[in-house]
C-alpha cells in the first residue's frame, strides 16, 4: 500500500515544482529547530522525517543522504545569520559578534563542528568540499577586512592579512570547541577581544 506522504517523491506534475520548493523550505525550517534544540544527534533522516509526517523516502526524494541533509541545513543557517542586524564590520569584531549569537544556538555550533570534523574524514567528499571552500571565502573576506583595518590605523600593518585571518578562524574554531564542552568555562566573545586587544597599531 503507498503512504499518501509518497506522493512527494514522485516526479513532479504541474504545480510540483513550487510544491516541492515548499516542502524542502519546510523540511530545512523543522531541521533547523531540531538542531538548535537538540544538537546533531537529532539529525538522522528517519527522525525528521517522523517529525514531519512524511515517509523516509519522501525525506530521501530531497535529501538522499545525511550529508547532503547537514550541508543543507548549514547554508540555509549562514544564509539567515547573513541578515542578523547590527553586524560588526571588522575582521575580529565579527567573529566575536558571531560567538556572541551562537550561545543560543549550541546544537547549530555543534552541527558546524561535526562538519568540520567529517571534512577531514574519509567517505564526506561534499563535505569536505564545502569547508575548504568555506574556509578559502573567509580568509579571504577576512583579510580583506583586516587590510582596510590596517590601512585606518586600528591594526599594525606589519602583520600579514592571510596569516592573521587564519590565525582568527583558528581562535573562532577551537573556542567553539572548548565552549560546547565546558561553557561555563570559555567565554569565545572575551577571548577574541582580547586577540583584537594583541594586534592594534601602536600609538604614534
């Protein structure tokens, strides 16, 4: 007997493709509440699927595998976190303002670190792709945000802008780390107040 939830898998008919689009909006949308809510463990197909009332496969028409799902979920994140207000524009100050959103999203910060930690694994080949390219994108948007620092005064401009970027995603990251293992004992947004504290011009 078919599940009337199958439907969505079958290809799509007139008026499918906006359906489609709907039904992906949504299955993102209850995704990510999951996550933020319950961290990555909640993240298997079969769980979001039931949520949703829909069948596994239904899920898999969309998503074929747990990557693809976790990949999805990531760059609708930073696609929303993209329109946050009061953004910082400097190379630090955003990152700092980032950790400072991220203490009420702790199972969003989980799912990146899973990422990252499937990337450097063998069998997560659109994983890895995905974060060395995310990473590529932010050293260069960093440096470039460090290069108009230095050229106003407010970072020494004998620090090279790749390295010092690098150096910056390195601090985010591990902070990130420590802070899901033992929050009450890192505080990310301090700490990278303290790196904007290191490397000011020196007064003239």
């Amino acid at each position: 007997m078919t599940h009337p939830a199958d439907d969505d898998a079958a290809p799509p008919r007139r008026g499918g493709y906006r359906k489609g689009a709907e039904r992906r909006t949504q299955i993102l949308d209850e995704m990510i509440r999951m996550v933020a809510e319950q961290g990555v463990d909640a993240s298997s197909l079969r769980s979001v699927a039931e949520a949703l009332g829909i069948t596994h496969a239904a899920l898999r028409h969309y998503f074929p595998s747990r990557d693809e799902l976790l990949l999805a979920v990531y760059r609708e994140h930073e696609v929303r976190e993209q329109g946050a207000p009061d953004r910082l524009k400097s190379a630090i100050g955003d990152m700092r303002d980032s950790a400072s959103r991220n203490r009420a999203v702790p199972g969003l910060v989980q799912l990146y670190t899973t990422l990252a930690a499937d990337a450097v694994q063998e069998g997560h080949p659109a994983t890895r792709d995905f974060m060395r390219e995310r990473f590529t994108r932010l050293r260069a948007d960093l440096a470039a945000l460090i290069e108009a620092d230095q050229a106003a005064g407010r970072i020494r401009a004998d620090l090279d802008p790749v390295d010092l970027a690098s150096l910056s995603i390195a601090a985010s990251d591990g902070l990130q780390v420590q802070w899901l293992l033992d929050p009450e004992a890192v505080d990310g947004e301090k700490v990278l107040r303290l790196l904007e504290q290191i490397v000011p011009a020196p007064p003239e």
